[in-house]
C-alpha cells in the first residue's frame, strides 16, 4: 500500500518531479535494455571466443602430438596432455588413437564417461561435441600428411566464462543505477540539455545494437553523462579490439600455414636439429617423404659431404650470434643426385630467451646453376671446338705472366695457324672445315700436359700455352720447339673427313715470355709475328720470333698511324704522268694517269711503293681512293674550263677493294655530278685480281658506270690471270701494256712476243692500247711497228704536279716529233 502511494505521490508532484521521474523511467529503461543488450551480446562473443580459443588449443594439442602419436612415444603425449591441463579451465585432456585406445590422459576421473562420443569419422576440422552452460567438449583429429592417427579430447569448464558475466552484470547494474540517479538529479535543472546528451549516447546505442561499432558518443565536460559517454567509448573501443585481435590471429594463423607449404622446401628441427615437420615441396624436391625425414639431422640426410666441418662450424657460429644464416650449399636428393640450393635458417627462441626449434628454407635454384655455366661456356669457350677462346687465354696468360716472374720460370706461346685453310673449307663445305677445326682442336690437346692451354682465337688460329719451362732461355726455347716439332707431326697426319682424306699443314710461330714485365698482348704478338715468318719460309714450318720482325711491325704500325694523320691533314698530292698519241703523223698529248704521291713533313715526297701496300693491309686503301677519285675529278673540272684542256682524261686505279665497295658506282657518279665533270674525261684502271672472284659483278658495275660515259682501262695486262673469255666480256676501251714487258722489248723475244700478242689482241678486239714505261725512242719505236700508237713513260716525262703538268704540256709530244714516228 505504500508503494502505491509512493508513486501516485511522485507522479502527482510538481512537474519538477514529474520530469524527474519520466526521465528517470525512461533512461533507466533505455540502460537497462542497453546493459541487457551488451551484457547479452558480451556473453554471446565470450562464449564464441571460449570455443575458438578451444578449437586452437585443441588442433595446436593435434598438430604438436602427430609426430609422438605416430610413433606411439606414450611419454611423451602424456607430457602433452599434463602440460596441456594446465589451461585455464581445461578440466581435461585425452589423447587417443584411431580405434579410440586411450594412450595419455590428463585426469582419470574423465575416461569411463568420454569415451564413447568420439565423432564417427574424422575429418579435417574439431568436433564439439557437447556446448553446455558448465562444460564445453571438444574432439580434433590427428593427422600427419592427411592421415588419421588418432584424437585429441579437450573438456574446457565455464567458470571464467561465467565469473565475467557476473561481472559484467554488475558492471552494467552499477552503470545503470549511476546513470539514473545523476539523470534525475540533474533533471530538475538541465531537462532539455540532459535530455539531449542522453539522446547522444542512446543513437550510438542503437547503432551497437544494430552491429554498427564503429560509432562513438562525442560529448564535453566532466559531468555525469560525458563520463558516463567517455566508459560507454572505453567499453566498445575494449570490445572492438578483442574482436580486431580475434581476426588478427585468425589471419596470422592462416598465412603461417600459406608460408609454410610454399613451393620453396621448408622444414622445422628442434634444438638438437632433429626434423619435426616438413611441407610438401620438401619430398617434391629432395625426394624423401616426411615419415623418412622426420626424425633425422638435414646433415644425415641431405648431407653431400661436398661441404667440409669448418663450413658447418660457421654457419653454427653465425646462427648463435646473429640469430639466422643464409647461403649457399649443396644437399643431395634421394637418388643420390646432388643439387645446388640457397638455404636460409632461424633459430627460434621462448619468451625467457631459449632456444627450442631451428625454421629451415631452401631453394633448389638447379636450373640457374645450370644457366650460369652455360653463360660462363659461351662467354670463356668457343663453341665449336670447346677450347678456351680468347677472354680466357688473355685470363690465363695474365696469371702465367705474374706466376713466371714470381717463380722465375719461363714461359711459351705456340701460334698454330693452318695453312690454306680457306680454300679447303670452300672445297668441301663448312661443315667438313668445322669437323676439321675439332679434330685439329683434339690433336694439339693430345701434344700438351694438362697444366698447359690450348685456346681457339678463332677462324683456323690456335694457340698453345706452355708453363713452368725452364728459367734458362736457350733451354726454354729447346723445350718450346720440341712442342711445336710435336704439333707439326699430329698436324700433318691426314685427317678423315667424311669420304675424303685430306692433309692440312700448320704454320706454328713460337716466342718465349716471363723473363721481363710486359703488357698481355705483347708475348701474343710477337707468336703471331713469328706465324707470319713461318709463313713467309714457305708453311709447313715452325719460326721463333725475331726481334728484327719486331722492329718492322714497330715501324709498320706508325706507318700506318701517320697514313692516317696524312688523310686527315691533307698530306697527300695528285702527281699527273701523260699519256701520248701519235695517229697519221700528228702527235698529242691525250690525258694523264693520276698518281698519289705523300708529302710527309720530316721525310719529304714519298712514293706510292712505300705506302700503298700497307694502305692495303690495314684497309686504308679505301679512303685513299676516294681522295684520289675526288682529287682527279676536280682537276678535270678545273680543265674543262680551259679550251686547249678540256678534250684531256684522268686515269685513275682504283683497288680491287675499292671497286667491290656496295656504292661505288654511286660514288663515282656523285662526284662526277658535284665536279660537274663530263664522265667521258674519266677513266678507271682495274687489275685483272678484280676478276678472280665474282667476275659477274664487276662487269654489271663497268656496265651501269660505261652507259654513264666512263671508260674502262686493263692495267698491267698480261702479268695477272688473263683470260680471253673474261677480256671478251669485259666492257673495256683500252688495254695498257705492262712496263715489265716494255723494258726489255728490244732484247728479249719472250717479251717482244707478249708485246706483240697483246698490240694484235687489242686490235683484233677493237680495243685502244698503251704502252707503259716508255723510257727511249728505240722503245717507241719498236711498238709503233707492231701498231702501238699511245705511250706513257720517262721518254716525255716523269709524274709531275697539276701546275708543272700544265706548263709542261707542249714539251710532252716533242720526243715523238723528234723520234721520226711524226712522218709515219
């Protein structure tokens, strides 16, 4: 009755009280619901998370006994079970194999009552097998590479559980009282604040409600509801953490596992390096599979013993000091196959600091050993006969050269040259000539101790390194001779190529290093040096080199370094020799060989003889012929100026590797447009060596260059390889009779005959003949009987400068008018 009144009293108050006890119902209420809501909520996630952390005690119990549950090691699970017991709440913990015989158990007390709920089939994930409000019962298999050995059985108690249930009841009784009493205490004086902050916190209850926890109550000040907001924030900041950390372990859990069976072989050892647990790339590549593995030391059983102790000892120490260990080794697979891998090792530690399992990486890189040694072959060795090319023999004579100083014995190179290779590699193909560079490559390695080298340099050039020869010279000589009389035999043996039998003779040039400091390359140009002397007595031989060779090359090389600076600062000049024609008794001058002269600044005029054969060699040749090319085509611009100059022609030879340049048609025809030069004022004389290869394009280039206007001279006609089906061919205007022939035309017959035979060839071809060399009027007369009518020599004059051939142009013709031809 007094309850009645009481609160018939209150609601009859003044509307002070009245608002005070509304908001009080009302927030009470609204806490009551939301502490139920939460507090349901917390029980339901505590609960989740009791099961959870159940289930990983459970499977990390299975995972940690498979390898003792295969192995029946009873101690050892008893150990697992007691240890395990020692859980939180865990009120016991049964270890069983597959047909359900118990083999540890945490408390005996659980057996009889247990046992016969074990689930009917295993699987891969834990059983519950009974939820209640007091206990939680679990069953997990255990399996070992997917297979079943046995269970493990968890009974976990719910006294924690329901002790922070109490407690958050409590918790959420003593939030609710606090906030109804400040909420009526404050009423009666901030309605509509209070009201509002209330309103606040009560939207971010129903979002929680609604599962949205994201949400926070922003509100100020120290009162009541701030404080009441700011543990409402802490309360769900503590739970959205917990559930932050739960997905975090979930996560971590799974991508350990992802790590762990990864195509790279990994495996875990305890202290004592004993393998426990290996991944499936681990049989996949070492080929032993885990029931082998497991149990064993990676020494003993990937051990290749191509490792010595000391390599182990290291790797010990550099793990006991740094914690980890990465290199290289070589481990052996089950087959007995050893195979290169890059192995990384982690010791793991406990929480106090001891060491208690070894993580084990390896990755089998097999393939790029593989492909690094094939690099290291095409870089060092030569493909088709597998010798040592030319890096490495620099590498080795590098280290022979320090080695004979330092030991102060003596060295040699052997440079072996075959002679006429080229034309037996043409005659019978490519590939014979390759089968006999490999026979060749195996006969010099036959004729030498294994510390020497024999090396390929490429082509059909070898060379034989020899070592450790005697610290006498005139001995090392005799040792280093003794090779090359060996290498001349086994060379000269006929060698078997397919169905024919062909011999193939070496020129070997021999010299002696490592009695003074010299740069690398020099010990190998002085063998190559000697080759070439070898080759000069005729082949078939072996030279030492001569230091007088040396000197040659030596003036040789800055011959050919000054032939360059001469093009480049124009040291070259442009003498003219006039070519004479008498017909019908008038003679005349009809044009001028152009002939190069060097002027060189120390040593004066130099003549063609000195140079023009090295310009050959070193492919100088070429940009010779072009200055000439250009030289005499603007002197014929400067000519067809001048009247009593312009009917005059150039001659100009051009060498055989000129004429075969790809553009040279194009560049006589350029300069002949950029001199504004009439073609037919040019003349080119080629050599009768232009024809011995591709005779086919040389007349297609003499054919598009004579449908142009420039005609075409034969030079030295006669001393070459002459060929009437090549002369017939040829779109020649003029054949010039070689100065070897004229010279002696008056005392002997051989050469009055071939004097003779080439005037009637070139008639009877309807072709225009020179002589060259003309030096007496007996000369000149002599060809004038036989038909000669032009002449070139000494007997009008000596090649002379543009100027002075100018001046002189009158006083060419006067020996012709003096030697009676004029009234012939």
């Amino acid at each position: 009755m007094s309850r009645h009144f009481s609160l018939r009293t209150l609601l009859l108050g003044s509307l002070r009280r009245q608002l005070m006890a509304g908001m009080g119902i009302v927030v009470s209420l609204m806490m009551a619901m939301l502490v139920w809501q939460w507090a349901a909520r917390q029980h339901a996630d505590l609960k989740n998370q009791q099961t959870e952390q159940a289930i990983a005690l459970a499977e990390s119990i299975a995972l940690s006994s498979s390898v003792w549950v295969a192995s029946r090691d009873v101690a050892g699970l008893q150990e697992i079970a007691t240890n395990s017991a020692g859980y939180p709440d865990v009120r016991f913990v049964i270890l069983l194999d597959r047909q359900g015989q118990v083999l540890a158990h945490s408390d005996p007390a659980f057996l009889g009552k247990f046992m016969p709920d074990l689930p009917a089939s295993a699987s891969a994930e834990t059983t519950i097998i009974q939820n209640a409000s007091s206990l939680l019962d679990l069953a997990s298999p255990v399996m070992l590479d997917q297979e079943h050995l046995g269970w493990v059985r968890i009974g976990i108690g719910r006294t924690q559980l329901d002790t922070r249930i109490k407690e958050l009841l409590k918790s959420g009784l003593i939030y609710l009282l606090s906030g109804a009493l400040m909420i009526v205490f404050f009423a009666s004086v901030t309605g509509r604040y209070f009201t509002r902050r209330l309103s606040a916190i009560s939207r971010v209850a129903e979002a929680v409600r609604t599962g949205d926890t994201s949400q926070r109550v922003s509100m100020r000040g120290t009162d009541e509801a701030a404080s009441l907001a700011r543990e409402f924030n802490n309360m769900l900041d503590t739970l959205q953490q917990r559930e932050s950390e739960l997905l975090q372990s979930k996560d971590a859990l799974r991508i350990a596992a992802t790590a762990f069976e990864s195509n790279d072989v990994m495996f875990v050892c305890d202290a004592q390096w004993r393998i426990l647990q290996v991944n499936r790339a681990f049989e996949r590549v070492t080929g032993y599979t885990p029931e082998y593995a497991v149990g064993k030391t990676p020494r003993d059983l990937l051990g290749s013993n191509l490792q010595r102790q000391d390599f182990y000892d290291t790797m010990d120490e550099t793990i006991k000091a740094h914690g980890s260990w990465q290199g290289e080794v070589w481990d052996k697979r089950s087959n007995g196959e050893t195979f290169p891998a890059w192995s990384t090792i982690t010791a793991v530690k406990s929480a106090s600091g001891q060491l208690t399992h070894y993580v084990a990486n390896l990755s089998d890189f097999s393939s790029r050993k593989a492909a690094e040694n094939e690099i290291k072959t095409l870089v060092y060795y030569d493909a088709l006969t597998m010798l040592p090319n030319r890096r490495m023999l620099m590498d080795r004579l590098t280290t022979a050269l320090h080695t004979a100083l330092s030991q102060q014995r003596l060295g040699a190179l052997l440079f072996v040259d075959l002679d006429d290779f080229k034309t037996l590699n043409d005659t019978l193909g490519h590939h014979q000539g390759d089968r006999l560079l490999q026979l060749v490559a195996e006969r010099l390695q036959a004729c030498v101790r294994g510390a020497d080298t024999v090396a390929r340099l490429g082509g059909d050039e070898f060379v034989v390194m020899l070592e450790g020869l005697s610290d006498n010279r005139p001995d090392a000589a005799r040792q280093a001779e003794q090779v090359a009389a060996k290498v001349m035999a086994a060379l000269n043996v006929p060698y078997e190529l397919g169905s024919a039998v062909r011999r193939s003779t070496p020129s070997v040039g021999i010299t002696l290093f490592g009695d003074q400091d010299e740069l690398i390359d020099e010990p190998l140009k002085r063998a190559d040096l000697a080759m070439y002397q070898a080759k000069a007595a005729g082949r078939n031989t072996a030279r030492m080199f001569d230091p007088q060779t040396q000197a040659a090359v030596t003036l040789r090389s800055e011959l050919e370094a000054a032939l360059r600076q001469a093009l480049e600062q124009e040291q070259f000049v442009l003498y003219l020799q006039p070519q004479i024609s008498s017909q019908n008794g008038v003679a005349r001058v009809t044009g001028a060989e152009a002939l190069i002269r060097w002027q060189h600044p120390t040593r004066g005029l130099i003549g063609p003889v000195e140079f023009i054969g090295i310009a050959e060699e070193c492919g100088m040749i070429i940009p010779i012929g072009q200055w000439v090319l250009r030289t005499a085509c603007k002197q014929l611009a400067q000519w067809s100026t001048v009247p009593d100059l312009a009917h005059l022609t150039i001659a100009v030879n051009v060498s055989a590797k000129q004429f075969h340049e790809p553009d040279f048609v194009q560049q006589v025809l350029a300069e002949l447009e950029r001199s504004a030069v009439p073609p037919r004022c040019l003349k080119i004389e080629i050599t009768e060596s232009m024809l011995i290869s591709n005779v086919d394009e040389v007349i297609a280039r003499m054919e598009e260059l004579q449908q142009h206007g420039v005609g075409f001279a034969m030079d030295d006609f006669g001393t070459g390889y002459s060929s009437l089906t090549y002369l017939k061919r040829l779109p020649l205007d003029v054949l010039k009779i070689d100065q070897s022939f004229v010279r002696d035309v008056l005392v002997d017959s051989n050469d009055a005959a071939i004097v003779n035979m080439i005037v009637a060839l070139a008639n009877s071809l309807g072709l225009n003949v020179i002589a060259e060399g003309v030096e007496t009027a007996e000369q000149m007369r002599y060809l004038a009987q036989q038909g000669c009518r032009a002449y070139q020599g000494y007997l009008f004059s000596k090649p002379v400068s543009a100027r002075e051939f100018e001046d002189r142009l009158a006083s060419f013709i006067k020996p012709v008018t003096n030697s009676e031809l004029a009234t012939n």
